[in-house]
C-alpha cells in the first residue's frame, strides 16, 4: 500500500508501535511534507517582504504554497490566509466578522457540537463584546436541523458558524443548505473544515461559505500551521495587528517552512481525493465495524450517522465496558474516547451528550479514527484486540 503520489508504505514514526487509531486528534507528518518544508528552514532562510535576492526563494514558496492550498478547497489564492493554528483561524472568522460588523448588537450562531476553538470564542465575544449567541441543538446523529437555524436567524445575526465534519462522530453537516439560509438573512457563514479537508471533497463555492478553516496538523502537515479561506471581500478585523503581512489580517514575518508544508499536504491530499483514496479507507472502517460487531454481538452500537460522516471515523459504544477501559486493556491500538477525566473521574463527552446519547453509553464510545498508512492488518489487529478486551475488562 502507498500513499498519495506513491508515498512509503508506511510512517516511519508508526513502525514497532500500536497502531494508530488516532488521527482525528493529530496525524504523522508526512515525510514527503517534512522534505518539501526543509529547505525553508535552512538554505532559503530570507524574509519574503525584503527587497534582495534572499527574499526571492521565499516568496515564490509562499505564493506557490498559497495556490496550493486554495487548489484543495476551490479558492482563489488571494483569499487564503495562513495561520499558525485552526484555533487562530477559528479567532480571526469569528471575532473579525463581530467586530468588523459595526452592529450595535451583533448575533452569532453556532451549533452544540461545534470544536471548542468555536464555542469559547463565541463565549469570550459574549463576554468581552456583548454579542449575543445562540447554540443550536443537535438531533440523535449530531446533525443540525436547517429549521432551527432558520428559526434563530435575525437581523441582527452577523454570523453564522457550523463545521464541516465532527471531530468525534465523523458527522458531516449539510453545509451548503446551512449557507444558504445564513445568506438570505444577510449573515456570513464560517466553516470550520479542520476535519473534513483531504477527507472529503471541499469546494468553497459550491458551498457557499464566506470563511473557511484548514488545519495542517489533521491532513499530514506538521502542528503549528493552519489556513484560513476569506472571500474576496469580506471584511474582518485582523487578529494581529503589524506590518500588514496575510492581507493585513495577520502580521508578523511569514513561517515560509510551515506555509510550504502546509501546502505540500494540500497537494498531496487533493490527488488521494482524486485516486480513490477515501472509498478505500472507508472500506477499512467498516470492515472494522463489521469485525466488532461480529466478535462482539448485540453490544456494538454506532454513534453518529451511518453515511453522512467522514470516510475514516468510526465511533462506537460497547455494552458493558467503558471507553477508557477498554483501550487501555488494548495495548496494541492507540485510540481516543470523548470523555474526560477529572481527578480521576470520567464525565461523558459533551459531543455525545448533545447528541441525546445517555450517560451509560456516552462513557462506553471509543473513536476509532483511521489514516493513510492504515492497512487491512491493522484493522485486523485492532478488532482482535478489541474484541479481547471487551470479553476481558
């Protein structure tokens, strides 16, 4: 098996360990990336805004990593802004819209299952700005209800922001019927893809959003950088005030290395998008849905919807056991739960709880998130794992 463009067969970082059943939470950086960036962080070392020869390098890197990112997502290159974290581009979206409104009275809408990067900052703009925001609800399989944001829309909402794929579930939101109705009561519309971007097909166009965040660290790029997509036009405040760097949005001197890196990954997750490269990792994932269902019958239950999720996500509950147990009597895969632990006490993840999900099984879900080394034996080793421990804790 080989990754995209005929990549290693494997990660060297994953050789002789569990396997890695993780990479909704960060993913190895691809050694084609680590290559691509590392001339940036030696030879070519020169600020792209100066006027000499040093800066000549530089600056062609950064523009070409800015096309390429804006290739991945069906943007113009100009509209791409590069940040140093999905968190920071989930900032600049969101209190640069607030503040650049000049509402006197600005409203926000946001979804109960959103990252956190999104629901704090709607809390610290509440806080600090006096915005008003409202949180919609989510149904059984995490999916927002276009109804509901219908029905919270004013004319006083500045904004709108609802991801493109949930970081536990895998759920994908229907982005575009979401737009559409945030347009026609004259709000913006704020993506967060950290998720879906190199998973799934991403056209900013055909979805209609106004802002959109990209996240190296969950497509193979190295943790530290980010993009965010800003429609040619739409005013925001910047989230760095300087030296006019990032379309005045972000100052500082450009990280050419990471920008590189990130637009590296940009290019070799838009060929995976093209070679079939998500059906098969779907089928990966459901061959280890199938394996624990089979080995553990009756107690394996699916949370999130059954089609309408990422390609490599695969959240499951098991009868009996709770998640944080159960992966650590599997000693041979590495995985996460949504819970979290407090002085040693475990609450439900919030994600789950929003989605009606009871506290029994809430606590019970792993996330079994798969990646681009991930082969037909590994998913075979981790359901044998799996379904050992789950007989044995």
């Amino acid at each position: 098996m080989t990754g995209a463009g005929g990549g290693p067969p494997t990660h060297p970082g994953l050789v002789g360990g569990p396997v890695y059943l993780d990479h909704n939470a960060t993913t190895p950086v691809d050694p084609r990336v680590a290559q691509a960036m590392a001339p940036y962080l030696t030879e070519f070392f020169g600020n792209p805004s100066s006027g000499h020869s040093y800066a000549d390098p530089p600056r062609r890197a950064l523009t070409e990593a800015r096309e390429r990112v804006a290739a991945l997502i069906g943007a113009a290159p100009g509209e791409i802004v590069f940040t140093a974290s999905g968190s920071e581009a989930d900032l600049l979206a969101l209190r640069g819209a607030v503040l650049a409104s000049g509402r006197p009275h600005p409203h926000v809408i946001t979804q109960a299952t959103e990252h956190p990067a999104v629901l704090e900052t709607c809390r610290a703009l509440a806080r600090l700005h006096g915005t008003r925001v409202t949180v919609l609800p989510v149904g059984r399989e995490g999916l927002v209800e276009p109804a509901d944001l219908a029905a919270a829309l004013t004319e006083d909402t500045v904004l709108v922001s609802v991801m493109a794929a949930n970081n536990e579930t895998g759920a994908l939101q229907p982005v575009a019927e979401l737009t559409g109705l945030a347009h026609a009561s004259g709000a913006l519309f704020h993506c967060d893809a950290a998720q879906a971007a190199g998973k799934v097909p991403l056209d900013v166009r055909a979805l209609g959003v106004d802002l959109l965040t990209v996240v190296g660290h969950k497509m193979y790029a190295p943790k530290g950088t980010a993009a965010l997509y800003v429609r040619d036009g739409v005013r925001l405040e910047p989230v760095v005030y300087g030296g006019g760097q990032e379309r005045g949005l972000r100052a500082g001197t450009e990280n050419v290395a990471l920008a590189v890196a990130l637009g590296a990954a940009a290019r070799l997750a838009a060929a995976e998008l093209a070679d079939g490269t998500p059906a098969r990792v779907a089928a990966l994932r459901d061959d280890l849905h199938r394996r624990l269902a089979e080995g553990l019958p009756g107690r394996v239950h699916l949370n999130g919807p059954g089609r309408q999720r990422l390609p490599n996500t695969l959240n499951v509950s098991v009868d009996g056991v709770l998640g944080h147990e159960l992966l650590g009597a599997a000693r041979r895969i590495a995985a996460s739960t949504g819970s979290a632990c407090h002085s040693g006490v475990h609450t439900p993840s919030p994600v789950l709880t929003a989605m009606g999900l009871d506290p029994a099984r809430a606590l019970g879900a792993v996330r079994l998130s798969l990646g681009r080394w991930t082969g037909p034996d590994d998913i075979a080793t981790a359901a044998t794992d799996l379904v050992r421990a789950a007989t044995q804790v």
